[in-house]
C-alpha cells in the first residue's frame, strides 16, 4: 500500500513539473507579447516591443507619425519632408549609402514599395544587418484606414489611431451629408499634369477623393498610363469634345504639375470653349491635400466639396 501511494505521489509530483514546464515553453516558442504585421510585400514583421528608433523614408509615412503622436521615436526622415516637426529630424536618404542608416541603430525603418523596387540592394543590406524594415503604402482610399492601423500596431498607438479615424470618418460623413443638399450635382474635370492633358483615373486617390467631395468626374472614361496608375493621358481633343459639360476645372499643384495658376489654364488655346473657364469655375488644389495618403485627405474632401459646392456651405 505504502509502495503504491509513493507512486501516486511521485506520478503527481511529475505532472506538476510537466505543467509547470509546459506553460513556460509556448512562452519562449511564440514571443508572448510579439507584435505581428502583415506589409504590403506580404512580409511577416514582427517586433518585441512597440518600435521607439523609427526612420521614416517617406513623407506621408512620417506625417501619420506625427499625427499618432510619435515625435521622439522618429529618428530620422526623408529628404522630401514638409511638416514643421520633421525639419530638425536626421536626414537618410535610400539613395545612398546605407551604413548612415545602420549606424543609426533603428530599430525600424519604414519604406515604401517604390523603394524596394528602385533600390533593393539599400534593403537587402538592412535586412541582412537584422534591422527591421517594413513596407507600407495604401494604393487606394479604402485601404487608408488599415495602413493606419498596421502603422499604429507597430508603435503602441493604436487608442490614438482609432480616434484619428473616428474622426477621419465623422469629418467625410458630414461632407457628404452637406453636399447631399445641392440640388444639382456638377460635372468636374481634374487635371493632373498639364502634359497631354493628363487627368486622374476613377480609382485613384484624388478620384475617390473627388468623389467623396461630391463631384461627378467629367473624365470618368479616362484609362491609366499603364496598370494601377493613377494618371490617365486624356488630350485636349476629348477633353474639348466635353467643354459644355464641364462645371468646374480643378488642377493639382504639386511636383507633378508645379507652377500652374487659373490665369495660365485660360490661355490655352481652345479653352475658352469649357464651361467652367467661361463662367469662372477655375481652381488650383493642393496636390498633398488629395494624392498623399495622410489624415489630410478628410481636409482634401472637404476643400474640393466647399469648392465645387460653395453654395450648400454657406456661412460655415
């Protein structure tokens, strides 16, 4: 009997210690408190902590951070940065040598798809020098407020992420509710570059953006330069064949299309036909409110609705 129960006990004591280990090994085996992203390379990152060493290679990218609240944990940017906040920043530039990166010990740098494919060698040495790089870039409007999320899991600021996008959200909301009570829906040509009168496909980002704002796009037939651009050459051929239709003419100013004014778009020859030029529906946009994907595209809804509906937003 005695034999028997200090072979219960012993079993009892071996199952304690097999528990015991059994709750530390999945521990150790799966990184408790990882967090874990998809990128848009279809890359598994993951990090031990929230990152607090970033370098931020694109200008939207860093802005978003910004607008999370992260400043400190930036520790370096691109060279094409606009924000007040990033100008005292280090600059690192993809184009160069990568040993400034390293020696600046990131614990995450963040990129953009384009400079995967342009410089892939600047990321391959980073890779390889174990230093976690994560690719990130939303090609169309609804795929905006997931980008956020994915750049708010790598930092810890995902409670401020969801209330930028509340916001975001209720911001576009009460666009469309505005432009919901014009009582006639205008038709608007987008210029993108002067150069063979390109404009912006339907499924861009200033073409949802447009859309949102309300405005029916008088280009909507426009086919991209080549698979998933956002620029369609349109010429001033078609674009004249609809010069009655056109209520309103916008252009974006930006490295794309810098220096045009309203005065310059009058001139060209045969424009004094569109609608919109004769009664004076000109307007320059700002191509960062409209193509960059940052929270700014809310303020980029609703500059183009007061614009094309400044009626409906009368004393607001």
């Amino acid at each position: 009997m005695k034999t028997r129960l200090l072979s219960l006990l012993i079993i009892m004591i071996l199952m304690v210690f097999a528990t015991g280990c059994g709750t530390s090994k999945p521990t150790a085996a799966t990184g408790e408190g990882d967090i874990k992203i998809i990128d848009d390379l279809k890359q598994t990152i993951v990090l031990k902590q929230p990152a607090k060493r970033i370098i931020s290679l694109y200008s939207a990218h860093t802005e978003n951070l910004l607008a999370l609240g992260l400043d400190a944990e930036i520790i370096g940017v691109s060279t094409t940065e606009t924000e007040p906040a990033a100008k005292n920043k280090q600059v690192f530039d993809y184009r160069a040598d990568p040993e400034k990166v390293l020696a600046a010990q990131p614990d995450l740098v963040i990129i953009r798809p384009f400079i995967k494919q342009s410089h892939p060698d600047f990321v391959k040495t980073l890779e390889q020098a174990n230093i976690k790089v994560v690719c990130l870039y939303p090609e169309k409007f609804e795929e905006f407020g997931d980008y956020i999320k994915k750049l708010a899991i790598l930092t810890g600021r995902e409670q401020q992420a969801a209330e930028k996008l509340a916001a975001f959200d209720a911001k576009l909301k009460a666009v469309a509710e505005r432009t919901a009570k014009a009582p006639v829906k205008k038709r608007v040509y987008f210029e993108a570059t002067a150069t063979e009168y390109r404009t912006i496909t339907a499924e861009s980002m200033p073409g949802k953006v447009l859309t949102l704002a309300g405005g029916i796009n008088a280009a909507a037939d426009a086919q991209p330069l080549k698979a998933a651009s956002s620029i369609a050459a349109y010429g001033s051929e078609r674009l004249l064949m609809k010069a009655g239709e056109i209520d309103v003419f916008l252009a974006q100013r930006g490295p794309m299309n810098p220096g045009v004014t309203p005065e310059a778009i009058k001139q060209r020859p045969g424009f004094d036909k569109i609608k919109a030029i004769r009664e004076g529906q000109v307007y320059i946009v700002d191509e960062k409110l409209v193509s960059s994907p940052t929270f700014s595209l809310s303020e980029g809804v609703e500059k183009l609705a007061k614009t094309i509906y400044p009626e409906v937003f009368e004393g607001q």
